[in-house]
C-alpha cells in the first residue's frame, strides 16, 4: 500500500505539497484505487495542485454538478468543499459522493441558514428567492430558483418586474446583479466569502498600477468588483481587457487570451490551471493571501485515504433534496447556465 507523508497543507494555494517521485506514486495508486471501486474523482479549481492534476474531471462547481450527474460511474469523490459535494448528491441522489474530509465548509454557504431565509421569507411574504449555487442544500430547499455567477442577472431578469426578490448570501454578487439588470426592488443579504472579500479596491489600485497592460480577470464574489466596474464606467480601464467571471469563465478566457499579463482576482488555487492552460500568458493574483483554508483541507493524503476506505458519504435527506433539487432545476429550465459557480 502507498503511504504518503505530505508536508502540511499549504495555505498560499498554488503549491505542490509532493516531490515528483512522490507524486507519481501517489497518483498511481489514486487512479488505481478509482478504477477498482468504479469511482471518479472530481477537483473544484481551487484545489491543490496535485489534486487538480489527477482529478478526472476539474472545473467549477457547477460543470462539476454536470458531470457528477452525468457520469456512470457508481460513486464520485469531490474534491472541493462541502456544499459542492451536497450539490452533487442532490443531482446524483442514486450515487455514493465521499468527501475527503466533511470540515471543508465554505464562509459563504455560512453566511446564511435556512432558519435565517425562513425568518427573512416571513418579512417579505410573496418575494421570489434567488440563491447563488453557494449554499447549503437546507437553504436550497427554502430558495425558488437558484442561480450561478454567471447566469445571476438571466435568473433575475427572468423574474417579473412587479415581483420583489431576497438575493442570498453573497453581497457583491447581489450588487454585481443590481447593477447590470437595474432591478430596484432586489433586497441582497449581506454575507459574503472571507477570501473573495478581502481581494479589495487597493489591491487592484496597487496592481493595476504595477501591471497597467495587463488584462482583469474579476470573480464576482470579490470585494473589488464594484470598484472594477466603476473604473471602466470612468473610462479609466479599458472594457475589452476587464472582465467578471465565474472561475470556469476564466479558465476560458485564460486559454483564449493574448496578452502578457492578465491580473487574476479569485482564490489563487485557479493559477495553476491557469497556468496549464496558457503558458505565454503571466497570470497574476490580484492578491497573493486570497486562499481558502477549506478548499486546501483536501490534501492528497485523505483524497488518498478516502479511496482506501470508502469513508465519507455525503447524506442529504430525502425531502430536502427534492426541494433543492426543484431550486436547480428551476435555474436550468431558466435558460444553459454555460460554465458558472464558484
Ligand atoms: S473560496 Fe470562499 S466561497 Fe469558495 S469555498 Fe472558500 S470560503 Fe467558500
């Protein structure tokens, strides 16, 4: 049996925690494991980078959600945080989802609990509810329509003019959608993801004025998104080079571009995909301490573990399912949500 004694987790995302040697053995035996159990692994891009790597399928949470549905295999191992593994479970309720390690919770899921919706609902009888895919399934299963960062302003304007909207839990997504759809009666509860929050409007100041031809990759979880977008609207950034995306939106983007620089404001995990993708391009976090400390709890030792025991499924009741389920299918029947979530 391979053993592997990694180095603690790296909490500065875009580190290998494996020499070369150890990595091949260890991903051998990875993809051995989840050929023998009939299993496939799936990595968030904000994952280790070995774990990226040897991941069958990396992506964002939703194209993740899609391919956990999508797959024959019998069971998926999520490599990501707790709310994208419920996410899964809910699409895929026949298949067995482990995840490595059940504490990778998410700041935003947090930001708001059903019984908080519940109360908010109670304020506001007859408001639609929107919730970003970063949510618990429990909020799901109080939410009427959920939606990803890429297709939050489709999702609200799909929503009649007269009717008023509860936007949860993340603020700068809410603001983002305020602004681009111009919906007035939207109320946005004020949560937001620790990490995403602290990538701020003086960080992109520093280094736009570092990096002035560079081009800006922006997710709208972040903090500075609406400075962002105000130095556009001031003629002061270019439009063509600046963009809001879902983490998907930019390995997208990342492939395509041009140009020499591009300054990358989400957790820095994605830089090693990024990276991958485009090697004539420098990709540069808008802010080096944005790394979650969740996302890295996944390391190749329990993702290795988690094959060797079968540890770690994912249970969501049965009735809460089936109203989340509703929520996400209520989304997709919106319009194709493309590449979105975190
Ligand atoms: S980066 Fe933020 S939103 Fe993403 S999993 Fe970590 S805490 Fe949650």
């Amino acid at each position: 049996m391979v053993t592997v004694t990694a180095a603690a987790p790296t909490v500065t995302g875009d580190e290998r925690t494996l020499t070369p040697a150890q990595y091949e053995e260890w991903a051998a035996e990875v993809r051995r494991l989840a050929d023998e159990r009939g299993a496939v692994v799936l990595a968030h891009n904000y994952q280790v980078p070995e774990i990226q790597d040897v991941a069958h399928h990396t992506g964002d949470s939703l194209y993740l959600s899609r391919v956990a549905a999508q797959t024959d295999a019998r069971e998926i191992v999520f490599c990501g945080v707790h709310f994208m593994a419920e996410t899964a479970k809910i699409l895929s309720p026949e298949k067995t989802v482990l995840l490595p390690d059940h504490d990778a919770g998410c700041s935003l899921a947090d930001s708001i609990t059903a019984e908080q919706l519940r109360e908010w609902k109670a304020e506001h009888p007859g408001a639609v509810v929107v919730s970003y895919v970063n949510t618990t399934a429990a909020v799901k299963a109080e939410t009427d329509v959920c939606c990803t960062s890429s297709n939050a302003a489709d999702v609200v304007r799909s929503i009649p003019e007269d009717r008023e909207i509860l936007f949860c839990p993340d603020q700068f997504l809410g603001a983002h959608v305020k602004r681009v759809t111009g919906r007035e009666n939207i109320r946005i509860w004020a949560g937001e993801c620790h990490v995403h929050a602290g990538i701020s409007p003086s960080d992109v100041r520093s280094q736009i004025a570092a990096h002035p031809d560079a081009e800006i990759l922006v997710h709208p979880e972040c903090g500075c998104t609406t400075s962002v977008l105000d130095l556009v609207s001031n003629g002061d950034l270019p439009a063509e080079r600046t963009r809001v995306l879902s983490t998907g939106g930019m390995a997208e983007a990342a492939a395509a571009t041009r140009a020499g620089q591009v300054l990358v404001a989400t957790e820095v995990g994605i830089l090693h995909q990024l990276r991958a993708l485009n090697s004539g391009t420098q990709f540069i976090p808008m802010n080096d301490r944005a790394a979650c400390r969740y996302m890295k709890m996944i390391t190749p030792e329990k993702l290795l573990r988690t094959l060797q025991t079968g540890q770690g499924a994912i249970e969501v009741p049965d009735d809460v399912a089936a109203r989340a389920r509703r929520a996400v299918e209520a989304m997709i029947a919106i319009g194709e949500p493309g590449r979105g979530g975190e």
